[in-house]
C-alpha cells in the first residue's frame, strides 16, 4: 500500500473535494531513519537537549545517555527496539520526531512510524556507509514519496571515508528508482555525540565547523513540508501504534489528518472488520519532550495519545461521529521467520517461574499481537504450544527473553523459515546480506557461505585493509550464522542483513558439523564427572548445575550425539590423596545466553527458558525412545 505524504491532499476522498486546503506552519513531523548503530537515538537526545527539553539546572552528563531507550532491554542491547516519538520546540514551532528501530527483524516499527510524518531524515554512518536496512528504510521512505534530508553522522570518526559515502548514497537512491525531486536532497555533516551540525563537508575525521545542531533544524524547517489540512472537513484521526499506561489503560496514538478532535468528545470509532461504534475521548495527551502532557484539543498533524477505547488496534481511524469517512488500513511485509513458543515441559518445571501455564502464555502472546503489526500467532495440534511468526530471530529472541523477565517459564522450539507455495513448488525467503571483514579472512567467509547456499553478488576493496561483500542468501542459511561468522573473523567482521523476497527452494543445507553431548540421567553435575568429561567437547553445564535425562549439557566434537553420565561422584577410598582435587583443572564451561542457545539448538533439539536459567534439552527426553528414532531414521534412508 503506497500512500501519499500529502495526507492532507487525498483526491480519493470524495468529501474533501472543494474544501480550501491549508498547511500548519508551527508544526513539522519527521521520523529518523537508519541502519542499527549509525545514531540515531544519539542524534535525538543531543536535539532534545538543545531544545531546552531538558531542566537547564541538570547537567548533561548527570541525565542518563539516550533517553529515549527507556527499556531494560534496550539499555543493556544498546539498541532501539520500540519506535517512539518525542517532540522539540523551536520558539514557535514543534518539531514531532519519532525515533525508529534498526534492526530489519524490527522493520514493522518503522513502516508504522512513516505512517505518522511528512518527511524522514536518513542518517548515513561516515565510515560504514549505507547498509542493507538503510537501503529497506529508504525504500519505504521514496514508495510513501516522503522528501528526505540525508545526514551524514559520525564526521569525527578517524575512519571516516565523507565523499565516498555521499557518493554511495546518491547510487542508493538511483538504484530505489528515486525521482528528481526525492533525488535533490540538502546533505547535513553531523557529530551527534557532539552535538554538532554543519552544511560544509569537514575534513575526513574533522569536526563539523558549527557548534550546535542549529544548521540541521533549520533544514528541517526548509525540507519537510508542514502538515496539509482541508479547512472544515470532518475529524479523521489514524491509530499508528498503541501503548499502555498504568493509570489510563490503553493508549492509542494517533495522527490527526483532518478536523480537530477534543477531550470528552464522541467520535466514530472505525475498526478493521468494517464496523463502527461511538466512544468517548476520556484522555486526550500530547507529547512535551519526554512527557505526555493532558491537552484539551489537537488539530491537524498533532500526534496524540487518546485513552478510553479498551479494544482499539493498529491501523483504525477515529472519525466525526455525524460524517464517518475512514483511513486505508497500515499493512506491513510477511513474517519470514518462525519459532513455537510452548509451557515448559521439563522435569524441571515450576521451580523458579511464576506463570506456568497455556493460559497465561497465550493471555501474554495475545497482548503482544495488539501492539505489534509485524508479529502473528498461529495454532499448533498441541493445545499448549503456539507457533510466532516474525522478521528475524533477534525480534523473537527479544519477546521471550521479555516473557521470561516477566516470571513465564517455556519451551521454545528451534527457529525455521516460514516458507510459501507459488505455482505448486516450495518458495523460502531470501536475505541480502552485506558482510565487512579483513581482507585476510575473504576465503573463510566465503567458504563459510557457500556451505549456506550464499551467492556473491558484489564485491568492493576500499583499499584500507577492509574488503566489502554482497550476497543473497537463504534466509535459513543465516540462522546460527552469526556465531559461527564471529569465530571465524576472530570477533573483527560486520554483518547486516536485510529480507529480500522468495526464491524457490534452494535445497538442503549443512546443519551444524558437531553433535550434542545429552545427560543420561537426572541429578546434579559433579566435578568429577565433568573433568572426565570435557576431552570429549565444549561443557555447557557448571559444577552443581541440576541437570536430567535428554537436557544437552555439551557440545560433542563428533558429528553424532552422545549420551553421557554428568552426575557420576568419584568413589571415596583411602587412596585418595588430600588436596588433589579436579577443581583447578576444570575448564569453565560455556555458558550460554537465549540468543546463542537459540541459534546452537538442532531440529530435535529445543530450549528451556526460565527466570534464571537457560538450557538446551532434546524434544524426547527418553534416551531409549531417541535411539530407537533414530535408528528408524538411519533405515528409511538407506531404503531410499
């Protein structure tokens, strides 16, 4: 769905045709858009200081660094997960900025956010250059025919690369088929961290020559166009996300496009079946900085939270009660990766967790389906097991590892592609990805991605040591890449990727090469056990960790599976000599986080996630029942 920016302006209105068309000068709406890490939280928080939106009396260095992270989540990933909107004053006029996501697994929040503004600003990292989610972000960006102000971030950085960067950005809007009017952009050299903004390109690594953001606001004044409204024309107001407050329940946020909407009013409530139902506007807030402040009214290209409607969702528009017109639905790109998420079925359940039960989970995927477009929620032929579809592994990884701070303990399985039938045959998503690394490590990488189905579409030298590459790879290929990749490159390379359409079926690809070492039997991991043990792979599992049958408390350095005792307590004779205990010789084990084990896990294989814990464990706990499948198995292919 490719919707105008001209909101005001929409011929498929019959309504508003000969109404005069007006704009609001005193407001402007911008979102900020970029690929993970270029700056763009930075960016936001050094506007919001200048702004005065902060107390004068507090220094910034007390306040803590980017305030508009405000989960826990975001703070320790440093990365933006939930588009969020602030707004800055500028004597008279408001500028509303939203703040988005990098990451592609997060693109959902980012097609909601270009739903809310009038013009975006492109941040472009001066040594990376535009990578594969700047390149999604822009696409959406030219198809809602969005101007767009490009900002070059990171000037001071010793690597900084200024001109060939701008050059790569105007092939980026040249190869997204931008127009002559989008492809005539002003271009902003900034230092976010410093708070510095300047037209005049600085030397590679130099600072910009001004001292504050003042250049950038102004351009902002110049580029994005102010908000078009038709004078008299009913109240039409766009639900583009929803949040929560303790006090007033859900909260809708809206952009008014037409008419002007009040607190206490009743309005046409237009819902995404087709139905309409009056509702009152109990609350109505508007953002002040960081705060949502209580307003009485909103006019035009105002974004609003409005409270009162229990059950209201994305995409549905609040019109004039007497003369309903509403909105085109938001819709977002298909999920292309999936994972079931399911109560905890081990042996071990129910001893840290909270909420245990299918109700409970359900109650919690549900909640989440409400604020989320990009996410969906099918039913499995179990009753206590969901299958979640999304973009990316980090988003699912990210909603589990929120369940499980909120006291849930689950099953979650291992994640596959959601694949799609067209003209009878198997279609599976595809991803560009864009891999920077020492030139040193060019054969592994590409050694590593052929393993994985990768074709190489491009490759560039920058002469500095560092090589680029394009590839187009199965989106399954990627899954459980990343660690493998950061071994491989000794921690140096980069990788981004970026959804890129459905090819046909590519075949069967290279699981992991090693095998699971699998406990044998329940009890508690000794020291003995584990000193016998560690020739065999890499141990996962601590001194004293409570373990049970079919939970995989290693890597095998061979290919197949291997059933072992971790409990086993050295026999005490009087052999024994006083002080030479194994303790000192244990190798630590490898503990591993949600999104590693995630990626380790194999297709019998799935995680346990509790409050304080994270395990691997095989779907059959029964090492008798395992055997005798895979000896099943092992005959029907020799059959074949």
């Amino acid at each position: 769905m490719a919707m105008s920016s001209n909101f005001g302006s929409m011929s498929r209105s019959p309504h508003l045709a000969g109404l005069p068309e007006k704009q609001r000068d005193s407001l402007r709406n911008i979102a900020i858009i970029a690929h993970v890490d270029h700056g763009k939280t930075t960016l936001v928080d050094a506007m919001l200081w200048q702004s005065g939106a902060f107390a004068a009396h507090k220094a910034q260095s007390e306040a803590q660094d980017r305030v508009m992270d405000s989960m826990d989540l975001e703070r320790e990933k440093g990365i933006t997960i939930l588009a969020k909107n602030t707004a800055v004053k500028r004597g008279e006029t408001i500028i509303n900025i939203i703040d988005t996501p990098g990451h592609a697994d997060f693109g959902g929040e980012v097609e909601r956010g270009l739903e809310m503004v009038d013009g975006v600003a492109l941040l472009v990292d001066a040594s990376e250059g535009p990578l594969p989610q700047t390149r999604f972000v822009l696409r959406k960006a030219l198809q809602k025919n969005l101007p767009v102000i490009l900002i070059i971030n990171k000037v001071d950085r010793p690597d900084a690369r200024i001109a060939a960067v701008v050059d790569e950005a105007y092939e980026l809007f040249l190869d997204l088929d931008a127009n002559e009017n989008q492809i005539d952009f002003p271009i902003v050299y900034t230092s976010a961290k410093a708070g510095r903004a300047s037209l005049n390109r600085p030397q590679d690594g130099g600072m910009p020559d001004t001292e504050n953001l003042d250049v950038l606001f102004d351009v902002i004044f110049k580029t994005i166009p102010a908000p078009k409204y038709h004078e008299g024309a009913p109240l039409q107001a766009h639900v583009t996300n929803l949040d929560s407050s303790p006090y007033l329940g859900r909260l809708a946020l809206c952009r008014v496009h037409e008419g002007v909407i009040k607190k206490g009013q009743n309005v046409a409530w237009m819902k995404t079946d087709g139905t309409m139902e009056r509702v009152k506007i109990s609350e109505l807030l508007m953002t002040e900085g960081l705060e949502r402040v209580p307003a009485n009214e909103a006019g035009p290209g105002d974004i609003i939270a409005v409270a009162g409607i229990e059950t209201i969702t994305l995409g549905e528009t609040l019109a004039d009660a007497e003369n309903p017109h509403p909105l085109p639905l938001i819709t977002v790109d298909e999920p292309s990766i999936s994972m079931t998420i399911g109560i905890n079925t081990s042996p071990l359940a129910g001893r840290v967790g909270k909420k245990l039960t299918a109700r409970l989970v359900k109650n919690r995927l549900d909640q989440e389906l409400v604020g989320n477009v990009s996410l969906r929620i099918l039913n499995t032929d179990r009753p206590d097991t969901w299958e979640v579809q999304g973009r990316g592994e980090l988003q699912l990884a990210v909603l589990v590892e929120m369940m499980r701070r909120e006291g849930f303990e689950l099953t979650v399985g291992k994640p596959q592609v959601v694949t799609k039938i067209v003209d009878g045959k198997v279609h599976e998503p595809m991803e560009r990805l864009t891999i920077d690394a020492p030139e040193d490590y060019l054969g592994v990488v590409t050694q590593l991605l052929a393993l994985r189905k990768g074709r190489m579409e491009q490759m560039v030298n920058h002469g500095t040591g560092w090589i680029r590459m394009d590839f187009k790879v199965p989106s399954r290929g990627l899954i459980g890449f990343r660690t493998e990749f950061l071994t491989e490159t000794r921690g140096t390379g980069l990788l981004h990727h970026v959804f890129d359409g459905y090819e046909a079926w590519n075949g069967e690809l290279r699981t992991r090469p090693t095998g699971s070492l699998v406990a044998d039997r329940f009890g508690t991991a000794t020291s003995y056990a584990i000193f016998g043990l560690q020739e065999r792979g890499t141990i996962f599992s601590e001194v004293g960790a409570d373990v049970y049958e079919g939970m995989v408390i290693g890597e095998n350095s061979r290919p197949e599976d291997m059933d072992v005792n971790i409990v086993r307590e050295k026999k005490l004779t009087n052999m024994r000599a006083s002080g030479s205990d194994e303790n000192e010789k244990l190798i630590p084990p490898k503990i591993l986080n949600l999104e590693q084990a995630l990626e380790y896990c194999r297709e019998d294989e799935c995680v346990e996630v509790t409050p304080v814990s994270v395990r691997i464990r095989k779907v059959i706990l029964d090492q008798n029942e395992r055997s005798r499948n895979t000896a099943r198995a092992k005959k029907a292919n020799e059959e074949k």
